[in-house]
C-alpha cells in the first residue's frame, strides 16, 4: 500500500503545541502510517508516544534532535533516530544540554528585564509546561503580552541570532553527538541541511562530507524549508555517499502554524523512507 510517514515532530516535550498522546493521534487523523517524535534535546515525549501510536496501529520510531556547534549565520541540527530512551550516554548528553537552556533562559531574561520588559523566569517555565524551554516559548510570551506582533516580529527584533536579546545556546560538537547516537543504538542524520545557511552545492557538500567522515548515517532531503532544487540536489547527495535520505515536516503545532503533519510544502514523505531508516537501525545493532 502507498502510505506516507513523518519523521520531524515536535510535542510539548519541547516546544510543540501538543501532548505526545495528542500529536500521535493527529498523525493518525492526517492518514500517515508511521512517525518518529524529534523533540529538542529529550526523549522524555517517546514512551507515551510510542504506547499511543501502538494503540492507534502507527509505526513508531523514538527520536531526539541535537543542536551542534557550527558557525553563524548556519545552525546544525542533528536528529537520532531509534535511540535507546533508557541509554546513559543519551542522558548524560540530554542532561548537560537542559542545563545549559537553564542558564541561557535566565540570561536572556535577565536582558529582557534590564530592557524593561517585565518577564520572569516562572512565567517562562510556565509556558513551556514541563517540557525543555526554547526561544519559541519565551516569542510566545512577547506576542500574549503584546510586546511584539508576532512570533516573526520577536524573532526578527529579538530572539534569532543578532536579535537584542539572543544568547547563545549550550551546544555539542557533531561528532559527540554521532557517538552518542550510535551508542543509544541509532542512526544519526542531518536535520534541514538548509539552516547550514551553506552559500552554494560545493560549500554544502564540504559539510555533509565531513559529517559523514564522522558516522553521519542519513540526510533530511524532504523539509518545510526546502526547495524543490535543494531536495534533488540533497537526493543525489544522499545516493553519492551512500546516506540515508529521510523527510519529515518539523510539525511544531501552533507555534509554526504554516506546517501541516506529514506535509514538506508540496511533498509527503513515502512510507520507504520510515522502512529505510528502521533498517538503518537494525543494521548498526549487533
Ligand atoms: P532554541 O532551541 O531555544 O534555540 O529555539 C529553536 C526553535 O526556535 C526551533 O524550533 C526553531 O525552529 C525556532 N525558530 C528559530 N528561528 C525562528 C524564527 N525566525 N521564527 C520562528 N521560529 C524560529
Ligand atoms: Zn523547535
Ligand atoms: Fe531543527
Ligand atoms: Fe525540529
């Protein structure tokens, strides 16, 4: 059967707008057969995920996505896919990397404050329910309270990368992240290749490369941000170096309302690119 799959997704784990048990169930309503959860920097969505979307008869695989150190203006995003939730070095690293949101939240606060803009740290916490706090928690704040008009506006003035109150995040190095990917028993792949803010294909293709000297298993070809040039230029990447090509939407609910579950601009993503990456995994395990 012709089905389709999404494997990017964010739950309130991080900074989605829905549960994990919800999301699971809109994954079904939007007619795919299988997901991965992507949360940033946690596992901690995937248990009730995956008990939900064995309910609902969906393949699941668990997930993480990883910020890595890489030069401004690019951002690196790795995800890993089928990782052992239970695994210590997972933890270790999923650890280090809340910490360090701990300490930039109160920074980015403290500017906030110094600027006159009264939010507080419990207001944040708040916001972001229990799950890791990211920048879209603190936009939603500025838009509620009127400060600016729109999570664009507040990102755009404020919270990317230049904005007045941007701090830099807590991150790994791409390799640490592969390692610990690979010892959590799965597959690593490189999220949105075009955040790298690479200039063109050459440029590009330097990093994948290097990525893939370091383990990299697999490519985010189909992506909300990716153009129909880039996806063939990304396939015929993923085909040259033997990558896994894999898609999803970054579904983060209300926060990024102009993405649709299972939707990449005009894409799906076909139900081979959940098969090839479970096979992946099962390869790298013993
Ligand atoms: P953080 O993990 O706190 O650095 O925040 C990263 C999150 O902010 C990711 O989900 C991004 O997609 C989101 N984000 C980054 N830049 C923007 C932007 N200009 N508009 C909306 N969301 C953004
Ligand atoms: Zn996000
Ligand atoms: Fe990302
Ligand atoms: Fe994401």
């Amino acid at each position: 059967m012709n089905t389709f799959v999404d494997l990017h997704m964010h739950s309130t784990a991080s900074d989605g707008s829905l549960p994990p048990e919800e999301l699971v169930r809109q994954v079904k309503l939007a007619g795919l057969s299988a997901m991965a959860l992507t949360d940033h920097d946690t596992v901690a969505g995937c248990a009730l995920a995956a008990a939900t979307a064995a309910a609902e008869g969906l393949d699941f695989l668990p997930g993480i996505e990883i910020s890595c150190e890489f030069p401004r203006p690019g951002t690196m995003h790795l995800l890993g896919y089928g990782v052992d939730i239970h695994s210590p070095a997972l933890h270790e690293l999923t650890r280090r990397l809340i910490a360090g949101r701990t300490g930039r939240n109160a920074r980015m606060i403290e500017l906030l404050q110094s600027a006159g803009i009264d939010v507080t740290e419990e207001e944040l916490l708040a916001e972001a329910g229990g799950g890791t706090v990211g920048r879209p928690h603190l936009a939603a704040i500025l838009v509620r309270r009127g400060f600016v008009s729109s999570v664009r506006e507040a990102f755009n003035l404020y919270l990317g990368q230049g904005g007045r109150f941007y701090v830099d995040k807590e991150t790994t190095t791409s390799r640490q992240a592969i390692a610990m990917i690979h010892s959590a028993g799965g597959v690593a792949v490189l999220a949105h290749p075009s955040q790298l803010r690479r200039e063109n294909h050459a440029q590009l293709m330097t990093v994948i490369k290097s990525l893939a000297d370091q383990g990299l298993d697999g490519i985010e070809v189909i992506h909300s941000d990716h153009r129909e040039s880039l996806i063939d230029h990304l396939s015929d990447l993923a085909r040259r170096l033997g990558l896994l090509a894999t898609g999803g939407s970054d579904f983060h609910g209300s926060s990024k309302p102009y993405i649709t579950l299972g939707r990449a601009g005009r894409r799906r993503i076909p139900r081979e690119v959940f098969d090839a990456v479970r096979q992946g995994i099962a390869k790298r395990r013993p």
